[in-house]
C-alpha cells in the first residue's frame, strides 16, 4: 500500500504484522478494532448530541484549499456554517496585546474587504484575532475561528459571547477530539490550519517571536500570499511586520491592497452614504471617529423612541459605516 493513498480507515484492514511494522505497540493493538471503532461511535453521537458536525477529507465540504497543505486535518469537527470553510478566505493574525493602533488598523481594513464578499479566518484569541473576528461580525458578515482544542472546550472562555456570535453568523473549526483541552503546543500546531483554509494571510501587529510570525511561516511553506500592516516605528509590535515587509512580504496600507490579491475591489462608502434614509443621515452626523456615542445619548439628541435607534444603528453597522464598541458605537469613515 502506497503511503500517499493511506487513510487512517485503511488501519482496519490490515493484517496485524504490519501493524507491528508500522510502528503500533502490542498494547495499542489490544482488541484492535473493536475498542477503536466503540470509541468511534461514541464520539460520534456526541457530536450528534452536541450539534458538531464531523467532516472527514473525502467529504465534498472538505475545504479545498486545506487538502494542498503538506499535513491537512484527517477530520475536521465543525460548529456553524462549514459552507464558511469554502470561498474566499482571509487569515488575520497578530498580537495578543493589541493596541489602540492594532484596533484602528483592523477597523479600518477589515470591514471594506468583508463587504466585497471575503470571509475572515482567526484564531479567536484576545487582541488582533478578536478585533479581526468582531469587525466581521459587525459588518453584519460571517467569520471563521479556528479552535486549538476540542469543539467542548472553546477557547478561551472568556471570549464566550464572541465564540457563539462566531457559531451564529460563521463557523467554527478544530481537529482536534473532543474532550482534549487548550495545551500549550496545540497552538502553533492549529495555525497551520488557520493559512491553509485561505488564500493569503494578512499580519497586523506582533513581536518576531510571536505566534503570529509562526502562522507567517506556515503561510509561506503553503504558498500563500502572506501581507503585513506596517506599525509605529517605536512599538515593539510593529518589529514582526517590518520584518516580514524586509523578507518580502506585501505592504497593507488601505482595504485595496488586500483586495486585489483577491481580484476584487471594495465596496465604496460614497455608494453607501448615497444610500442613508435621512433618519439614518442624522444618526450618522452624531458620531466620530474618536469617540463612542451610548445607545442613551443617540435617544436623548434625536428624541426617538429606544427600538427605533437600535434598528437605525442595525442598519448603519450592516452598511459598514459604523460599528459596536463597548456599551456605544463609534464611525468607521
């Protein structure tokens, strides 16, 4: 048996000497299959119990882009949407201790190029992948979170309201079984998935040894396009994205930059500014870029009744001319 045609289901058929010579111990081999295909079985009906869907690599879903990479998952255990697996991915990536800079950046590119039809990838930690996931998300447009541990253990729990907006308007994905918890070398080992879902992957912030620079890596043994926002000159965060600009990695200035690796352009912001009702118009005049405006205050100016401001701000954020931000909202553009 040729070993680039080997599938872990070819293990049931083999005899038990070549089990021995492929590297399995007498005890891994003790009541081999049975036990193996009882806790199959198990683990499928909770999945099925749990709503998770369990993709494997010859199902049609399987993401195509992932079955390129050098060690794609065998099994894929999926929460949401896996049709968000397909299509034109984006990874977004970068430091866990954003900052002010990191959020403004992230605002400022990611709605446009989710609204001309691009689906963001991230690893769901605190900081950049956060951000990446909510503008998304605030745009009123799916996301994929790729999850180091199983599909029960979301991590991390504090995230727990963005984790199931992800579920709600995205999906997300693991290999990982189910029961195994958030180790250490999980993460660098779930990167790899987060590059090979998508066609490029775009860094915004990060130190050179930072896991960011690691997804960097993997990107560029994958042959993906692999983009970095340049940073302030005196942040160490910024010392990961020049680096990858010195080794030849694109330069991200502006949402089109991005786009046109896609072969897209953005959706403009006059187009939909044309677009505001003029109740819309007035709320939209209230807010800046540099300050977020409560729910309260929007009641209070305009002397409108609280569902109706809610729905204005719904659609103002679906337009991607504003977004949620605390306990208040804040102008993109």
């Amino acid at each position: 048996m040729q070993r680039r045609n080997f599938q872990p289901r070819d293990l049931l058929g083999l005899e038990r000497s070549v089990l021995v010579s492929l590297g399995f111990s007498s005890a891994a081999l003790k009541d081999f299959p049975e036990k193996y295909l009882i806790a199959a079985q198990c683990e499928i009906e909770r999945c099925r119990q749990t709503g998770i869907r369990v993709i494997s690599r010859d199902d049609p879903s399987y993401p195509p882009l992932l079955q390129e990479i050098f060690d794609p998952p065998g099994i894929l255990y999926t929460k949401g949407d896996p049709t968000f697996l397909q299509g034109m991915l984006l990874g977004v990536v970068g430091s866990r201790r954003a900052d002010e800079y990191g959020r403004r950046a992230v605002n400022r590119l990611i709605p446009p190029v989710c609204r001309a039809g691009i689906t963001v990838v991230s690893g769901m930690a605190y900081g950049i992948d956060s951000l990446a996931h909510r503008a998304a998300l605030d745009s009123g447009m799916p996301t994929v979170g790729v999850n180091a541990c199983g599909m029960d253990q979301l991590y991390p729990a504090g995230n727990r309201r963005l984790l199931h907006r992800i579920q709600e308007q995205g999906c997300i994905v693991s290999e990982a079984p189910l029961g195994t918890h958030p180790l250490p070398f999980l993460f660098p080992v779930r990167n790899r998935i987060i590059s090979g879902l998508c066609r490029a992957v775009v860094v915004v912030q990060g130190t050179v040894r930072s896991g960011s620079l690691i997804t960097a890596r993997l990107a560029l043994d994958q042959d993906r396009e692999l983009m970095s926002v340049p940073g302030p000159l005196d942040s160490p965060l910024s010392s990961g994205p020049h680096h990858l600009i010195q080794q030849g990695a694109k330069l991200v200035q502006q949402p089109d930059d991005i786009l046109e690796e896609f072969g897209l352009k953005s959706v403009s912001v006059e187009y939909a500014l044309e677009s505001l009702s003029s109740r819309q118009r007035r709320v939209l005049d209230l807010m800046s870029t540099d300050a977020v405006k409560r729910i309260d205050d929007f009641v209070e100016t305009l002397n409108l009744p609280v569902p109706v401001v809610v729905s204005l701000l719904l659609e103002l954020t679906i337009k991607g001319l504003i977004r949620e931000e605390g306990d208040g909202y804040r102008k993109l553009a």
